[in-house]
C-alpha cells in the first residue's frame, strides 16, 4: 500500500497525532480483511469526532466561564458543565465552595 499521510498526522494536539498513526497502522496491517479494516477506519474516525467535539465544547465552556463576573471576593477554582448548562465552582469570601450558574449568576451550594 502507498505512504497515506493525515492532516491530523501533523497536528500540534498530540490525541489527534495518535488517531492518524493508529489508522496509517491499521492501513498498513496485511492481516486485516476489508471489512475489519473499514470497521477499525470508521471506529477510529468517530473517536476523532467525538474528541474534536469533546474539545469544542469544553473550549465554549471556558469561554462562557471567563466572561462570567464573579460577585466580590469570589475565586474561581474549577467548571463544569450540566445538561447544557456551565457552572462555575468558586470560593467565597468565607472559603466555603459554591457553585455559580455562569448564565444567571445564581449561586448553588454544595
């Protein structure tokens, strides 16, 4: 089989790097009927997928959560995301740990 190169092959995110050298392999593997071979393609392809939207999501919600203004004295410490929604984990004044729906500002504690 020719020398098949990825445009994920040179990207700078090492988890796509890998998905290209894992099909390049299977590819590559003479032991592999053309149905195992389409199969392990397709699978590795919906891993890229679902990793790339795994990326896009938690990049909107760290935007989301960096836009959010915090009421004084809060910190920030961690984000999370529930049914859609993004929430922000902070300490208040009085250390005790609150969530803050990053939409509404409303405070949920723990």
């Amino acid at each position: 089989m020719s020398e098949i190169t990825f445009a994920e092959s040179q990207s700078a995110d090492p988890v796509e790097r890998s998905i290209a050298r894992r099909v390049t392999r299977i590819l590559q593997d003479k032991r592999l009927g053309k149905e195992e071979r389409t199969s392990l393609v397709r699978q590795a392809q919906q891993d890229l997928l679902q990793y790339r939207r795994h990326q896009e999501e938690s990049a909107r919600a760290q935007a989301i959560a960096k836009s959010t203004a915090l009421p004084q004295g809060y910190e920030a410490r961690s984000i999370t995301t529930d049914n859609g929604r993004v929430m922000v984990g902070a300490l208040s004044p009085g250390q005790r740990f609150v969530w803050l729906d990053a939409d509404t500002d409303s405070q949920q504690e723990l």
